[in-house]
C-alpha cells in the first residue's frame, strides 16, 4: 500500500527518554532474535515466543487469523514517526492482541536508514528498533510478518537500469534481516517484497525480475541458517502498473505460483492484496454501492485464489485488505458507511470459506495510535464478528422521508446471508410486527403509521435510529432520516477555489455526474462521467458547500460549460453549470 499521510497537525510525538533507554538496551545485548535477553540486573527475559507452529504451512497460515498491519509507521520515511503515527510501544501490541487478532504484518522501509552504496549496511540503530517492535509482538503470542516495504519502488524498481547493483543491495538488505533475525522462532514469518510492480517495464520483464528476486530472496535467507532454514516466507504477486504489485489479476497469481512451485519448498506463503472493486473502493465512475459488479469481483477474485492456490496445498495471505483511503476521519467519507460494512462482512466470510487469512490494512484510520482506542468502536465490532459469523443486512441503511410529502410506507431489502430475520427494535423496544413493519419475502417495509411516529418534528437530518436484528451476528442499524431535495445556489470564484453553496436538507451527497455539451467527460478522471469523491470534488456538510476541489477546476476547458448533476443517496439529483473563464469561475442553477 502505498502512504495515506495525515496533516502535520496530527503527527506523533518523537520518541521519550524510556523508549531511548530501551532501544539502547537491545542495542547492548546484541540483535539474536528469539533468543533469550539479559536484563539490567542479570538475569534473563522469557522467549519473545512461546507458540508452537504448525509443521504444516497451510495449518500456521489458518493460525494467524486474522492479522493487522502496524501500517505508516516502520514503512514510513525518513522516520517512524514522520507519517503521524508516533512511536510505537509494547502496550500497541498488547492492544491488537486483546482484540483478537492473531497476527501482525510490520511494514519496514528500509531505505533511509541504509548505505545506498556497496555494502549497503543498514544502521545498527535501526535494526534494533526493528528487532524491537518484532519482539514486543512475538512476546504477545502473535505472528509477525516482516518484509521490505516501500524500498520496492523507491530503489527496486531500478532494476531496469541498474540490475547488478540493484540485485546486490536487495540481497545484502535480506542478508542482514536474515543474521538478525536467525535465531527467532518460527511464529517471524519474512516476507521479500511488498507490492512489486517495476514501473513500465514490459510484462515478460516483470515476470523475470520479480522471479529473480524471489528466488534470490529464498536462497539467501534459507542459506542463513538456524531457524531461517525452515522459516515461512511469503511471496508477492506483481502487479500492472506503478502501485498495482500484489494484484490477484489472474496473470499475476499464475506467475507467482510457477515461481513457488519451481521453488519446491514446502514452507512457502503466496500473498496478495485486496481493496474491493476500484470504482466502489474509492467512489468513482458510479460507485456508490457495495453492487452486484462490486460483489461479483469479490466472489471471482477470491474463487481464483482458492483455484490457483489453496487447491493445491499452498497456503494464501491477504497482506492488506480494505478500502482505498476509508476510513480517513481527516475527510469526508467518500464510501457510504453502510455500503463499506457489507464489504467487510462479505469479504471475512468469503475468507473464511475459501480459507485464507485476512490481515487489515490500518495506516491511522482503524486504532488511534496514541489512545490505543479503536476510532470507531462499532466498525471494528463489525469487523471482528465477520472473522466467526455472519450478519444480515439490508439495501441501505437509511430510510429517507420527504419532509414536503406525505408520509408514506417505505421498504428495504433485507440480505439474510444465511441468518434468519427476528423483528426490529429501537432501542430496548421491540417494534410491533404488522402494525409497524411488516415482511414479505425478502421486502422490509415500514407503515405511514409507525415512520410518522418516529420522525417526530420532522426536523431535517436523523430523527431516530432502529435496529434489525438477525439470528446471529450483529443487527444492521437504520436511521430514518427527514429530508427534502437539496438546493444549490449560483456563485462566482476563482480557479484557486470555488465552492457550490449547498442546503442539504438532510441528504448525504453520493457522487458527481460531469459532462461538456459534446457529451465528453469534464473532470480528471475523463473515462468516466462520474468523478472520484473526494478527489474531484468533496462535501462541506458544516459549511453548507460542496467544494470543487482544485484538480477538477484545473481540468476544465476553457470558456466551455461543464454541467455537473450531484447524485444525494436519498435518490435526489439537482443539475449544476460550471464555466471557467481565465482565473474566474462561475456556477449556477440550472
């Protein structure tokens, strides 16, 4: 994954004098992972590790769900705490433990803290502070997966131009990591290379040099010896393009498994990266919903993994997973709440049935690093049900009730997925079947009646919040919500910043339909009417705006008038006219 940066006003605080005593003090007594620590006073520290792996790879693999990435933290530049994450401390592991997680990927950039020339010695430093983190987890009882980060386009992608050198240093760099760690138990998985893609060689290259490195990555660490000899090591797939490696493209999955295989080593973990169909991941070209399209690549990507790989006895790590930059609680959430729940549940179930190991992606948006809370508590609920059970849902998670119409009946579809429905309560009360609801098949509906009741004064926005519950897992939340058509008004600005006054009465903005009078696409993203949230334009909901963010203004044409119609997921759409005019922009009501 590449870095999800926060706002300077976010980073973490450098290192006190503890963390310093205790680097220094892994320092002193030498970098021999796994084995025993002699502490100030003589005496000797426990094994990091006390968990008995499996002989099997596909039995330590199950063992380590699910798993969670320590994300911009190590794998960040040119320091740890660069990308506002801060120090890590032991108690951050001991966090993810209590939670149930069973794993940890640990993400290391190794590049600035490492000769860029012959030897190419990482810093003593660092590799303590490396070894350190790793020992605080396999102290925990949790797998750790350690790998070469950000290092794979920062240095390894010049392996088109300067392969001897580059081949050298990965080498030396896996040399090292492997000396340090030889003595480690066998819960320190390594992992080669993490997202490989080679800029814009050809497909024949890729396949050659990322099957040299892995090859070369296998060879050195097994030639280190000790516990390296019989080590788990997981191998990457590629990828397409610049940021793409770790694709489960099926050209990608295949070329990995040629390259295992020819291996022939039965301690070998095939990786690949999942975040969800791109036009849902990120809100664009109409990507609203958790779709049927959205679904379907779900449910084929991860039939292809069990085909290419779990078939035949190799054991499958999902080294990241989630959604392209959600949640960021430094934006406007640019996927649908809701929607992205039903990711969640679909893709651990689907893991499960497949059977492979799933390890989230979390750069800052999942556990706030400094409180050790879970920034969302009822998310990572949701989350960690779908690693045991399913939950039933429903075709959204709002109920929309037009303040300017008459109160009427208003449905759902519910989405069992294997529970059976048991009713809807508010709060501690039970809603009254037929009189308050009634089902039909899979329809949900709710009477005038009872949304009458619950919209109370009417006021715009959510007016009450019910709850669906399910034979198992955890009831879908439905927040009846008051609303009318939203009103945009005219306004002038500059191609600097431009803002639609915006009265949302209620409604929550989906996307942004932008086309010239040609019927060509206005905006950055050209191959689609439908712009990325966010990225072409995101709501100010406090502000009463939606903001057309510089990307977008910088793409219009010249004295040529793009109509732009905003999608709301009430279902309401309002047209808009935006014309640049030099450094001036104009908009207005259509």
């Amino acid at each position: 994954m590449k870095d999800i940066r926060q706002p300077a006003h976010h980073r973490g605080r450098g290192p006190g004098r503890l963390a310093a005593l205790l680097l220094a003090l892994v320092v002193m007594v030498g970098l021999t992972g796994g084995t025993a620590l002699a502490a100030p006073d003589g005496t000797k520290k426990a094994s990091p590790s006390a968990v008995t792996v499996p002989a099997s790879a596909m039995d330590a693999v199950a063992a380590m769900q699910p798993s969670w990435n320590l994300g911009n933290t190590l794998d960040a530049f040119p320091n740890e705490d660069s990308w506002g994450n801060g120090q890590t401390t032991k108690a951050t592991f001991d966090t993810i433990a209590a939670a149930g997680f069973r794993s940890v990927r640990i993400p290391v950039t190794w590049t600035d803290h490492q000769s860029a020339t012959a030897p190419y010695t990482i810093d003593a430093t660092y590799m303590a502070r490396v070894k350190q983190l790793v020992d605080w987890a396999l102290a925990d009882g949790l797998y750790v997966v350690l790998n070469v980060h950000h290092d794979s386009w920062m240095w390894i992608d010049d392996i088109t131009s300067d392969h001897d050198n580059v081949m050298a240093r990965f080498n030396s760099t896996w040399s090292q990591i492997s000396t340090t760690f030889r003595d480690a138990p066998r819960t320190l998985v390594f992992e080669g290379i993490n997202e490989p893609s080679f800029g814009n060689a050809t497909e024949a290259q890729k396949t050659q040099y990322l099957r040299e490195l892995q090859t070369s990555f296998h060879s050195v660490v097994r030639a280190s010896g000790g516990a390296n000899a019989s080590r788990l090591l997981s191998l990457t797939t590629g990828g397409p393009g610049s940021g793409t490696g770790g694709s489960a493209d099926q050209a990608y999955m295949d070329d990995l498994y040629t390259t295992i295989t020819a291996l022939n080593d039965s301690q070998l973990v095939a990786q690949v990266h999942f975040y969800s169909w791109y036009p849902f991941s990120v809100n664009a070209a109409g990507g609203t919903h958790y779709d049927a399209a959205a679904q379907k690549h779900l449910d084929d990507t991860f039939a292809n993994i069990r085909t290419t790989f779990v078939a035949r006895g190799i054991p499958v790590y999902i080294g990241e997973y989630g959604l392209l930059e959600w949640p960021n609680h430094f934006h406007p959430s640019r996927v649908e709440r809701g929607e992205a729940l039903k990711y969640y549940e679909h893709l651990n179930y689907t893991a499960r049935s497949v059977g492979v190991t799933t390890a989230l992606w979390d750069p800052f948006g999942y556990l706030n690093r400094e409180t050790l809370q879970w920034r969302d508590q009822a998310l990572f609920n949701w989350i960690k049900s779908s690693w045991t059970t399913r939950s039933g849902t429903a075709s959204f998670d709002k109920i929309y009730v037009p303040k300017s119409s008459t109160i009427t009946a208003k449905s759902l579809t519910l989405n069992l997925n294997g529970t059976s429905f048991r009713g809807v309560w508010q709060g501690g009360t039970k809603l009254a079947a037929g009189r308050d609801y009634t089902v039909s098949g899979n329809q949900l509906t709710f009477t005038a009646k009872a949304l009458t009741r619950l919209v109370g004064n009417r006021a715009y926005g959510v007016n009450s919040t019910l709850q669906a519950r399910f034979s198992c897992g955890l009831p879908w939340n439905i927040d009846i919500v008051t609303n009318d058509v939203p009103v945009l008004s005219n306004a002038t600005g500059t191609t600097d910043s431009f803002t639609v006054p915006t009265q949302y009465r209620g409604d929550d903005l989906a996307t942004m339909h932008s086309t010239y009078a040609d019927g060509t696409n206005a905006g950055p993203l050209n191959w689609n009417p439908y712009q990325e949230f966010n990225k072409a334009f995101s709501p100010d909901y406090t502000n009463g705006g939606i903001i057309l963010t510089l990307e977008f203004l910088n793409s219009l044409r010249e004295s040529e008038t793009a109509t732009l119609i905003f999608h709301f997921y009430s279902g309401a759409t309002v047209t808009y006219h935006v014309t640049k005019s030099g450094s001036t922009v104009t908009g207005t009501v259509s």
